[in-house]
C-alpha cells in the first residue's frame, strides 16, 4: 500500500494533524494522540502523522517506569486490545493495527506491543510503518537482536537493500556466531549487487512493453543526453504532439525538458510561458519549472564566462541569479499565500541574506508544513542564534529535537546547533550531552569528536 503524502491528503486529515501538532507544543499530548490516531484512522498510509503520534507518545510517557511488573500491568490491561488486534489480523488488518497503536500509546517501548504493531502492519500492507516504528525502537534502546533483525527483513522487502544490508551486518556483529544472521547478509548482499547491476532489468525488457512505439520512444529519451541527433528528434516528435493537441500542457512539459537538455533555454521558457497562459496563470508546478529553467540558463551563462576568463561577467550573473531567486521567491509567496513549502524556500533564501527577521516570519508560517516543520524549527533557532537571542534559539532547536524521533541527519543538525547555543549561554553539561548523542551514532560528524575530546580534557 503506498505511502500517502501530506499534501494529498485530504483537508479535514490535514487539519487534524495541525491541531495534534500545535497540541503536543502546547504539552497537550492526550489530545495531540487524539488527533493523530483519527488522522491515521480515516488515512492509515499517512506516514507523517504516524511519525507525529509515535513522537507524542514518548514524549507523555518518557518518565513512565519499565520495571518488569509494571510491563506486565499494562499487558493485563491491554488484553481485551490484544485479543481483538489478534482477531482482526487477517480480515480487518486497519482494525488490528488501529488497536495495536492504542496499546502502544500507553507503553511505546513493551516489546508485546511493538511486536503486534509489526504484525498488523505487515497484514495491513504497510511496511514503511513497521519500519518507521523498528527505527524508533532501535534508537531509544540498545540494538536487540530480534529488532534489528526485523528491520533487516523488512527494508529487503520494500527493496531497500542498501539498508537491509546495513542492518544484516549489524545482526552479525550482534550474533557473530548464527548462521541465518550470516546466511541473511549474504542474501541481502548479493541483492544489493543485483541491484546496482540492473541484472533483474535483464531480459527482453520490451516484451513487457505493451506499446512498442512507446518502448523506442523511452529508449531514445534516454539516450538523448549523449546524442544530440535524437535529442533533437526527440524535440520534434514532442513539438508534432503539440501541433496535433495544442491544449495539452504536459507535452509542453515535455517539450520544455527536452530544450533544458539541449540547453535551448530560451525556447524553454518560451514553452512554459505558454504552458501558463494555457493554464489560466494559477499552476504552482509550471512556476517552479520556470523558475528551475532560469537557475539553469544562470549556471549555463556563468560557465561559459568562466570559460572565457570573464571575471567580472561571472560575478555579474551570479548576483543576478542571487536576485531572481530572491525576487522569485517573493512573488510565488504572493501568488500562492497558502504554499507553506513556497514561505519555507522564501525562509531560507532571506535567511542566507542575513534577513533574519523576514526570514522567521517566513518559518513562523511554514513550519504548519508537516513536511518542512522540523527544518523551519532549526533555521527559526538559527536566525535567533544569529540575532544573539539564544534562549529563544534554545527553545526552537529543543522543540525540533523532541519531535524528532530518529536520529537521522536533520536530528544531528538540530542537536549541534542546540550544543552550539547551549555553549554560548554558558551551560556546558548540557552542551556536551547534546553533542554526545551525535557522537555516540556518528563519530564522524561536523568537529562533534574534537568537542567531546576538548570536555574531556578540561573536566
């Protein structure tokens, strides 16, 4: 089942998840759960939500006990949901996992209940969010075998090899001695081999094709970039489609991504310009492929001055790129108000600026974006670390790493920057311990090892 993204969801699931947000900033988190789980109820493949409620959860539970007797406590009460998950494993998997959620949000960490939250979600053809939840899982507690070999299992299974493999030899490192650990790594291995072979694409690759002409079509647009000849014939045959239907916008599409490849920019823009006017002027993608064609005619321009020793042209364009997409940038916010991705963009442009006051208006109203909201949390810590207002900075780098439930690279990001700030209002125990998360998984990251050196050196 595939993943439903944030922005093709549908409103009334949107404005859910908002109010699960702004209720879990505001502590609320019985009501952020709330939210969440009835997004997730009439959604179930909305993955961002699942990520929000498994972040809520942990929050409202992190001073909750493990003690062995209180584990087993919440399994008593949870049976009469343990006993309908199980029920409803095969013929209303939705139900299954919708009450395996429940129980987890009383204990997010008792391995019961992670363990059929895994199972209905395999039933419910939702692998991503057995993984989502694997992940949480590994970060928060030290590798367990079983989780690591689960995680294994399923990134094989989404086709994700490099991770499974990653995985595979972890399990091994973990059970250096088992043979299924070792035979899954070599299994997952030569997956990964076949994969960035493209021996599974081998074969008569056409006889699947139901459209030979389409066949010979996709191969000659794939060649086009080292053949200039059927580049170009390409371009016509796109330019007869238009000739033929002169109202479609997506051969005009088409053809513009063709002239980019050619590097014919300007009868690029030409194309999209009247892909816009066919639009009636209100089609955010085709302002984007505008704006992208002209980034790149900048790049082709500063290339070829660089070329031809033109200093002074090369910095010329290049600060008349830095002013288009600023100016871009403003413009696609005032035509499209409700594009919170557009105010993030705008955000980070204002921010590299040194605007720094524009810019966190910008991330104020982007950070709604589920998508974007952890980044916009992190640049709204940066433009108030670059003001000198480091406890508020404190407060947005803080907010971004408890909604972040993974330490993936936004998370190491977000740590250094709260280290960095911490630092500089003087507090260095909880600097260090901040930098210490980020060195624990990625010893390699930034001067984290320098910095935890220099702690231990001066303790």
């Amino acid at each position: 089942m595939a993943e439903v993204k944030m922005e093709d969801a549908p409103k009334r699931v949107r404005d859910m998840v908002d109010k699960g947000m702004v209720a879990a900033e505001r502590g609320n988190y019985d009501y952020a759960i709330d939210m969440f789980m009835m997004a997730l109820d009439m959604e179930p493949r909305l993955l961002t939500a699942r990520r929000y409620l498994r972040a809520a959860v942990i929050r409202k539970n992190e001073d909750a006990s493990e003690s062995p007797i209180l584990q087993a406590v919440e399994v008593i009460k949870g049976l009469p949901d343990i006993a309908v998950a199980l029920l409803k494993m095969k013929k209303d998997p939705q139900e299954s996992l919708k009450r395996s959620e429940k129980l987890l949000a009383r204990a997010p960490f008792n391995m019961m209940f992670v363990n059929l939250t895994i199972r209905a979600s395999r039933a419910a053809d939702l692998p991503e969010a057995a993984i989502q939840l694997l992940e949480v899982i590994q970060e928060h507690r030290a590798d367990q075998p079983a989780v690591v070999e689960q995680l294994t299992e399923l990134y094989r299974d989404v086709n994700n090899t490099e991770k499974a493999r990653e995985y595979a030899q972890k399990l091994v490192q973990l059970k250096p001695n088992d043979g299924k650990a070792i035979k899954m790594l070599k299994d997952v291995s030569a997956l990964e081999t076949m994969s960035r072979g493209g021996w599974e694409g081998a074969g008569s690759y056409r006889d699947v094709m139901k459209d030979q002409d389409e066949a010979k079509e996709l191969e000659q647009e794939g060649a086009a970039v080292k053949s200039e000849k059927s580049l170009d014939a390409l371009i016509q045959s796109n330019q007869e489609k238009i000739r033929k239907e002169p109202e479609n916008i997506n051969y005009r599409r088409g053809l513009a991504d063709l002239l980019v490849r050619a590097q014919r920019f300007d009868e690029a823009l030409d194309t999209i310009k009247e892909a816009q006017r066919l639009s009636g002027g209100a089609d955010p993608q085709l302002d984007r492929i505008y704006a992208d064609t002209m980034l790149k005619k900048f790049d082709s321009e500063i290339e070829q001055r660089e070329a031809n020793g033109d200093r002074e042209g090369v910095e010329q364009k290049k600060q008349e790129k830095a002013e288009f997409r600023i100016t871009n940038a403003r413009e696609r916010v005032r035509r499209y108000p409700n594009d919170l991705q557009f105010k993030y963009e705008l955000g980070t442009l204002l921010f590299e600026r040194g605007e720094f006051n524009d810019a966190i208006q910008q991330f104020q109203q982007a950070q709604r974006n589920p998508q974007r909201r952890l980044r916009a949390l992190y640049y709204m810590g940066m433009c108030f670390r670059a003001k000198e207002q480091y406890d508020i900075a404190r407060q947005q780098f803080e907010k971004a790493a408890s909604e972040t439930p993974t330490m993936d690279e936004t998370k190491k990001d977000i740590l250094y920057e709260l280290g960095n700030v911490c630092e500089l209002m003087g507090d260095k125990d909880k600097a260090a311990e901040n930098f210490k998360a980020i060195y624990s998984v990625d010893i390699g990251y930034r001067d984290v090892a320098e910095k935890i050196e220099n702690t231990y050196k001066n303790a």
